[in-house]
C-alpha cells in the first residue's frame, strides 16, 4: 500500500515526510484492520513531523482523523463487523486499570499510546485501530465532513468544557483554524457570545460567517471582557493576552500539545481576581462519544481543504504556512 512515513523529522522545507510502499498491516489482538477512506490533517502531525513532539518510534506513518470502513479482524475481535463505518482518532489505548483510568481520566493515563505516534497512522490506505477505541460513524455522511470531527471536534469540545464557560457566557477564540472553527460552532449554538481573536484576515472573515460576535486581531483587546478563553494557537505570546482579556474569575483553557514558552506573567494583571489557567491533554473516549453524538444530531458546517494522498507533504506544508483555511483533508480511497 501507499503510506507516508516521518523520516528525520525537522522543518518542513527539509522534508521529514517521506511516501513509502509497505505491506498492509495485519491486525493484531483486538484490532481491526481499516481501509481508510479520508484522514484529515492536524496541526500535531505537523508538530511530529517538524520534531517538536518526539517520535516514539521510527518512521511511523502519521495521521490520527481516520475515516474508513473495516475489512478485517485480529484475534478477539470481531464486535465490529466488516463494512462498518469507523473512525480511527488521537487516543489509540489507555490501560484501563491506573489510577487515571479508574477515575475516569483515561487521557491522562501514562501508559496511552497515541494513532500515528506510538503506532501507524492515517496517511496511508489501510490502518488498524483497537476495536474498543474505533468510533462507529454513520455510513451516509461524506467521509471529508467526518474526519476533522475526529480530532479537530473532540480535542475542541474537550477544550470548550475546560474552559468552564458559563450559560449565555462571552468566549473567547485564539486562533481559528480546524478545531477553533468547529468549537465555535458547538459554543454559538449554545447560545455564547463568541469573539474571535486571530492573524488571519481569512479566519476572521469565516468566523463572522459562522456567526462570531466579533473577530479581531490576535493580540487585539475583544469588545467587552471574557468568561472564558481557549487558546488554539501554538503561540505562548497569547497566554499573557488571553488572560488579561479574562474578566474577574475567567477562565482560559490551552487546547494544544505543544505551544510556544510563555512569558513572564504578572500576578496582578493576569491572574489575581480568581483568573484560573489550564491546559488541555488529549479526550477521553466519553468526550469523544458526547461529541460525535452532539455533532451527529447537529451537523456542523465543516471547511474543508481536499488533497490526494500523494500530495500529503504539500498539505502540512500549507497548514505550516497558514494557508488553509478549514481543515485540510487528505482523500484516500472511495468506499
Ligand atoms: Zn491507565
Ligand atoms: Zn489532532
């Protein structure tokens, strides 16, 4: 089959991502093997490939907002029948028995493992998944409308419940790529007032369209002070902004893996009156039930960005340069 895989990973322009032929892999305990229809892309493959994650094994293939249908079973599974609708997304096991598990926080579970980190990704035609973390998706939706939901919906909706925002609250949305824009959808919905905060005069332009209150700048001040915040961009730089655009007792949530050092902050001016900071780590497999569930019943509006699979390294590197606008899709295979 036809994969991608992360070579040395590095700045883009050194090209970490290489196309390789490899064998279809075979499932193995409790997996399937899926034939992946769409994966799109997420900004942490580009962290992967340009090395700010490090990679847990070598020349592993990328992607974890797989789309595709299953076509086989390893030993012990089986639950999912041949032909079913999945999503293969970030969260690929927890151990099920720490004390992180046991709680309910199985993303933070120091045994997970990670779609297309610790093991072979959606960049590629065939991938396999454990069967207990596939998501069955409905068989009638374009696969390119479901695949960001995977990664870019769940991580977001995660973000949107940490950054604790209250019944008719003002949010706040730094950075407005895949995940911002389909976050602010769920939070419009819900009746909050949404401004939005970032570089891109397209964003800006989208966001209005969605229905944002306002949308400005990254580093502009919003029009009145926010209940909550979540900060999509990779940028420490906005920590300092964000929170001093909270109100008293706000809250800002970071949705990324990884984001730039923060600078120095001031007690008075960015945490003082209650102002709580907080970080996001992955999702839970009931986070991403509860959204896909939510989005099912309420269809967002999802833009997307179509590339073949062979074009893959041309589509991270239009995500490292900001121009995409949506969420960039790799198109595999038709069902
Ligand atoms: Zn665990
Ligand atoms: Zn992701």
């Amino acid at each position: 089959m036809d994969a991608w895989v992360v070579t040395h990973p590095g700045p883009i322009p050194s090209r970490p991502l290489r196309p390789v032929r490899v064998p279809v892999p075979s499932p193995g305990p409790g997996e399937v093997l899926v034939r992946v229809e769409v994966c799109a892309v997420c900004r942490t493959d580009l962290h992967l490939a340009e090395g700010d994650l490090r990679p847990r094994r070598p020349r592993t293939t990328p992607g974890h907002e797989a789309v595709g249908r299953v076509v086989a079973a390893g030993p012990g599974a089986g639950r999912l029948s041949p032909g079913t609708r999945v999503g293969a997304a970030w969260l690929r096991s927890a151990c099920g028995h720490c004390r992180y598990c046991l709680r309910g926080s199985e993303n933070l579970c120091p045994r997970s493992t990670y779609t297309g980190w610790d093991a072979d990704g959606g960049y590629a035609e065939y991938l396999t998944v454990p069967e207990d973390f596939a998501y069955p998706l409905p068989a009638e939706t374009p696969a390119e409308k479901l695949a960001p939901l995977l990664c870019a919906g769940i991580i977001g909706y995660r973000a949107l419940l940490r950054s604790d925002l209250p019944p008719g609250g003002r949010l706040g949305i730094y950075g407005f790529g895949a995940s911002a824009h389909l976050t602010a959808q769920i939070a419009i919905a819900q009746g909050a007032t949404v401004h939005v905060l970032t570089r891109s005069a397209r964003a800006r332009e989208l966001a209005m369209t969605l229905g944002a209150a306002s949308a400005g700048d990254a580093t502009d001040a919003p029009p009145e002070p926010l209940d909550s915040a979540i900060l999509f961009a990779p940028v420490g730089e906005l920590v300092p902004v964000a929170l001093a655009a909270l109100d008293r007792g706000g809250t800002l949530a970071v949705a990324g893996i990884h984001l730039s050092d923060i600078p120095p902050l001031t007690y008075q001016r960015h945490l003082f009156q209650e102002r709580t900071l907080r970080s996001v780590t992955a999702n839970t497999r009931a986070d991403g039930r509860a959204y896909l569930q939510l989005a099912m019943a309420h269809p967002p509006q999802v833009t997307t960005v179509p590339y073949p699979l062979a074009e893959a390294d041309r589509a991270l590197a239009d995500l490292a340069a900001d121009r995409v606008e949506g969420a960039a899709v790799l198109t595999i295979s038709s069902p």
